[in-house]
C-alpha cells in the first residue's frame, strides 16, 4: 500500500487503487492536471475519468482519504 503523496510506478500501485477506488492526482511536470479514480491500466497508459494519460509522461501521486 501506498502512502499519501507517494507516486505510483508499478503495476501493482494501479491495481491498487483501481481495486481499492483510491483517488490519484496526475500531474504533467510540476502542473496540476486532474484528480480521479483509475478506471483501467495497461503499460502505456492509466484511464482516469475518461481520459488516458500516458505513463511515461504524466506523474501519477496517490491521494488516499480525498
């Protein structure tokens, strides 16, 4: 499980939250993007409110108790 704040970088951290409902917050750099809940992963991208995002781009911080 993760902690507040840490950023999720493995598979695992998504089934995680896509399992649990955790919410995540992305960000692309240092800007704030958007808040969700993961609706499906794969290795190239994470579906958040209907929106994919790229893995290797955006950074991805759990936000557990939003």
């Amino acid at each position: 499980m993760l902690n507040q704040g840490d950023i999720l970088l493995y598979d695992s951290h998504f089934l995680y939250h896509l399992k649990h409902s955790v919410p995540v917050q992305i960000y692309d750099g240092n800007v704030h993007v958007q808040i969700g809940i993961v609706a499906r992963f794969n290795e190239h991208f994470v579906e958040i409110e209907d929106t994919l995002y790229n893995r290797q781009r955006f950074t991805f911080i759990s936000r557990p108790g939003f």
